[in-house]
C-alpha cells in the first residue's frame, strides 16, 4: 500500500474577519475552502435560493425554450436523449417527467454502453425519425458531436431538430443544432460552470415552468437532481449546495417509488439520507444496470408508479451490482497479477480480452488507489481496443491521449478520467507513446497520495457541540469534502480486525479522561503498524446503534507517535 504524505492546512492569519463572528475551528474550516469573507461565509453556511443563476443566462436557453414550446402546442414526438450513468438517467427523467407535465408527447432514449457507447448516434436517430420524432434534447452528452469524423450539420435536419444540454467541456467547433446549452461555453454568461448534466436539464425546465408561472413546481424535481450531481462527483460549491442540499431534504420523503424499494432493499434508511448514501448505497445500484446490460432498468426505477414494478426493477438492480461486484474484484486480481508481472512503471496498462468493458473505469480506479499512477485498462477484442483512464493530479491523462490521437479512433474525458477506443494493431505504439510521455513529466516527483489536513484538534474538544458546528458546512462531497482532522498522542487500549477479509480496524482510543470508538476502513493489513501512541488522521461522525448515538472516529491513516511523519507543516 502506497504512504500517504500528510500536508497541514496553514492557519487562518491573525485578526481574520471571520474570526470576529466564528469560533476559531469554524473560522480555520471556512479559511480552508478559500472562505474570506463575512459576506462568503454567510452565503457557504445559509443555503438558500440566493445561489441559483438565472437559467435565462444559459446560452440558447430562449431559443431552446421556443422550440419546445412550439413542439408541445403542436402535439410533435418529443425524445430525450440521455446518457447510461446515473446523471445521465437521472437528467433523462427530469426532462420526460417534466415535459409530460406540460402536455408534451415525450419518449426517452438511453444508449447502450457496449453498443452504441457515449453521446449521439446516427443510427439512434435515425430510429427516434422513425418513431416519429422531430425534436431531440440531449442530456449529459452531446456537446462533443454525433458520432462521425466531421462535425457537421445533422443529415436528417431540417426534418428532425436537435437541442443540446450538456455540461462537459465542448470542443473548438460546436455540433450545429437549434440550441446548445452549456454553462462551460465560453459565451455562457451563466455564473455557475460546475452543474451536473441533471443540473442542466432542470435549469431548462426551470426556464420552461418560469414562462408559464409554474416556476415553483420545478421544486419537485430536486431529488434527481441532487442524485445525478452527487453520483457524477460535481463539486459541491455555489449553487451545487443549494441544489443538493434541496435535494436531499426531497429525498428524505421522495414520491419516487423506485428510490424507495431501492433504500428499502438494501437496508437504507431514506429519512436520514446524505451525500455518503448516495455516493455508496444509492448510485452503484443504479449504475450497475448499465454497466452489465442496458440503464433503461434504472431509468424505470426512477419514473416507474407502480409499487410492484418499483420493488421488481430494485432488486434486478441490486441482483447487478452485486455481480458487478464480483466481476471487479475478479478483474482487479487479474490487473494486480499483470502490474506485479510487469512491474510498476510510470503509466500502468493492464489489458485482457475477459474484462467486461462495463467495470474498466472502476478497475482503473483501484489501480490508481492502490499504486498511485496513471493507469489504463483496456478490453481487448479480436480488432479493436477500449480503455478506461484513471489518473492523479500529477499527470492530465487527456491531454496525454490527446499527443497519441493519431493511434486513436475516439477519446475523451477530464484530466484525471477518460476514456478511448482503438485498433488492436496500433497498442504497441499506444503504450510506448504513453509511457514515454508519463516517464518525462513524472520523473522526479514524490509519487504518493496527499492528505489534507484541515486541522490540529485534540480529542477532548470533539463534542456534539463541535460536531453540530461543523456540520454547518455540509452538505460534503466532491469539492468540499468533510473535515479531516489530526490528534496526536491518541492511547490504543484495544484493536482488532473485522470485515469478511479481517480489511478492515476496529479500535478502543484514550486521551486524556476521554475514551473513544474508532474505525479504520481498508486499513486492517496494517495492523502490525498499531502502536499503544499514534497520531490520527480522521473525519468526525456519528455511529447510531441500538437506538444510541455517540461519536466516531473514522480514521483515515495513521502513525506512530514520536516518529518521523512526513508533514509539511504549513501553521503559522
């Protein structure tokens, strides 16, 4: 296992303007997240509608709004085009349960992963022409083009229009289409760039309900938007807050009938939902559908009104996540087995015909955990390659691709997520390329994971009261993440290793007059490492059992007391 490196937040500078109005803990929390002043603060810590922009400023939003109102008072076919994760599920259902409301003949459309792979396809639209269709609304895709080397006027326009919504970064030339909306365009006067595609697609249907007065029953859809933002790991900043927060609040009494099998099932209680039940519980379930077989199955979930239907569709959902599970596992000793066999380079690329090309990504992404390095997985097949990236803040993996797009039929992705797809012939000169190009920017570079620590606390002052304040700053996830904190000297009085796979610590602390429990998740090998004195890195939580609720530990890394521990202390 890969040694973290330890990096300590510097403290808030004497005489900081939140320290006039917030306890010193709270004021270093806010300090951390680039919080500088009262006027911030107030606007981090009292969520409310006063985060939202206008969806009037998305680019194209009038004349996207005009087409489809011009497409509902005409009784045209309507279809959304999503996407097969869960905020391209989640954005599909917004819009047909949305449109629907208003009178539209709406019908979805949810590509196949393995088939059809991202974004638009001619071969899809040409079957929604079929259908009828004469206006498409992309969710979480289309930005990047229909699927054909050039980009260029759709060739079954005029006959059927195409409105984008899409939060990815678009390219230089831009899919021609009745409207593309996306905040991330450089001519969006839009203040907010990090909406989720769920995120995009209420904002147009906020500008369809506002010109009809019905703004306010927009509200009923902050549930989906709130999972499709969460699952997609959009930083939880600005008017993501707002929205997630609401969103959350709707979940807790949700009229989805799918989410509440869904909980039910897997023994979730919605009523205390948070970001961590969406994140572990709630999105691999929906995930899994389209990962294994096709996401209509979740898409069903999710619109379903039949109570029968709802528990059926849940438990195929979580029939598939458990084999999507077991599938990881087997594909991640595989992997493992290969990098021992080849050895730890600076880019890692595993590749096998066996990997389902489903769960690549999640493959990738226990590589990267585990040895911190760029990696790639790739399902072979008998003519062609695909891969899935996952990389550390250290190296941009696209922009990596983007030096090899020659050998390449499709990439895309973010700097640290991407995915392509190429001949077999040309992986030879792929990884060769790739290795060279990671071996020059990584050379030199400490290449262990960093934690950031937000403060220096000692038990004693982990309260209720201190857990209660700094839940103030929630909701946490992606770009806010909950507050890590670090006590030195912590007593073991007892220790043991629990989990299926003795994976994880189970521990009994001291300090002082206090006693704590503690967990330790995926750190039950280092067991030998336990000292009776160590310094603890950890997040503050509450651990509900037997109708009692005390605080927790859950403890991240940690060290023995007195040794050498690689800090940059940055305190003032």
């Amino acid at each position: 296992m890969t040694r973290n490196r330890w990096k300590i937040s510097p403290l808030f500078p004497q005489g900081h303007p939140l320290r006039e109005v917030y306890p010193p803990l709270i004021t270093q929390l806010l300090y951390n997240r680039g919080i500088e002043t009262l006027s911030e603060a107030d606007s981090f810590l009292h969520i409310d509608k006063s985060l939202c922009g206008d969806p009037w400023t998305l680019s194209d939003m009038h004349k996207a709004v005009q087409r489809i109102q011009q497409a509902i008072l005409r009784g045209e076919q309507i279809a959304i085009y999503g996407d097969f994760d869960v905020d391209g599920v989640s954005a599909t259902a917004i819009l047909v349960k949305g449109l629907e409301r208003l009178g539209g003949r709406v019908v979805p459309y949810i590509p196949h992963r393995l088939h059809e792979g991202h974004g638009l396809n001619l071969t899809a639209l040409e079957e929604l022409k079929k259908l009828g269709a004469t206006l498409v609304i992309t969710v979480d895709c289309g930005i990047s083009g229909i699927s054909q080397p050039k980009r260029e006027r759709h060739p079954l326009s005029p006959s059927m229009d195409i409105i984008i919504t899409d939060h990815h970064l678009p390219p230089a030339n831009l899919p021609q289409a009745v409207a593309v909306i996306d905040p991330k365009l450089n001519e969006s006067r839009y203040p907010f760039k990090e909406l989720s595609g769920a995120g995009v697609a209420y904002k147009l249907l906020q500008a369809l309900y506002q010109g009809l007065g019905r703004e306010k029953e927009t509200d009923e859809f902050l549930d989906l938007v709130a999972l499709g933002t969460v699952a997609d790991l959009m930083p939880l900043t600005r008017e993501n807050r707002y929205l997630v927060k609401a969103g959350l609040e709707r979940l807790k009494t949700t009229s989805i009938l799918g989410l509440q099998s869904l909980a039910s099932l897997s023994s979730m209680d919605l009523r205390q939902i948070d970001t961590q039940d969406i994140s572990f519980v709630l999105a691999p379930r929906l995930n899994a559908a389209g990962r294994l077989e096709h996401a209509n199955t979740s898409y069903e979930l999710l619109v379903t009104d039949s109570a029968q239907k709802a528990n059926e569709l849940a438990t195929i959902l979580i029939a598939q996540n458990s084999e999507r599970q077991r599938l990881t596992v087997e594909a991640v000793s595989c992997a493992q087995e290969q990098v021992r066999e080849k050895g730890v380079s600076p880019l890692l690329l595993v590749h096998n015909e066996s990997y389902v090309r489903g769960i690549i990504g999640l493959v990738a992404g226990k590589l990267c955990d585990e040895y911190y390095h760029p990696v790639i997985v790739l399902q072979t097949g008998a003519d062609m390659c695909y891969g899935s990236c996952r990389s550390i803040p250290e190296f941009n993996i696209t922009a990596a691709l983007s030096q090899c797009s020659d050998l390449l039929t499709r990439f895309g992705g973010h700097a640290q997520a991407a995915g392509f797809s190429l001949p077999k012939a040309n992986l030879p000169q792929l990884e060769a390329k790739l290795q060279h190009i990671a071996g020059q920017q990584l050379s030199g570079l400490d290449l262990r994971p960093q934690i950031e620590i937000d403060a220096i606390v000692p038990l004693n002052r982990m309260t209720f009261e201190t857990y209660a304040k700094i839940q103030q700053l929630s909701p946490f996830g992606a770009g806010n993440t909950a507050p890590v904190f670090l006590s030195r000297g912590v007593q073991v009085t007892d220790f043991r290793t629990m989990g299926a796979n003795e994976s994880h610590l189970r521990l009994k602390l001291k300090q002082g007059d206090n006693f704590w429990n503690a967990v330790a998740f995926g750190l039950g090998e280092r067991c030998d490492e336990v000292q009776v004195l160590l310094d603890i890195v950890y997040n503050l939580e509450l651990d509900d059992w037997n109708g009692e609720t005390k605080l927790r530990l859950n403890i991240i890394d940690f060290a023995q007391t007195e040794t050498i521990v690689d800090f940059e202390e940055n305190n003032n």
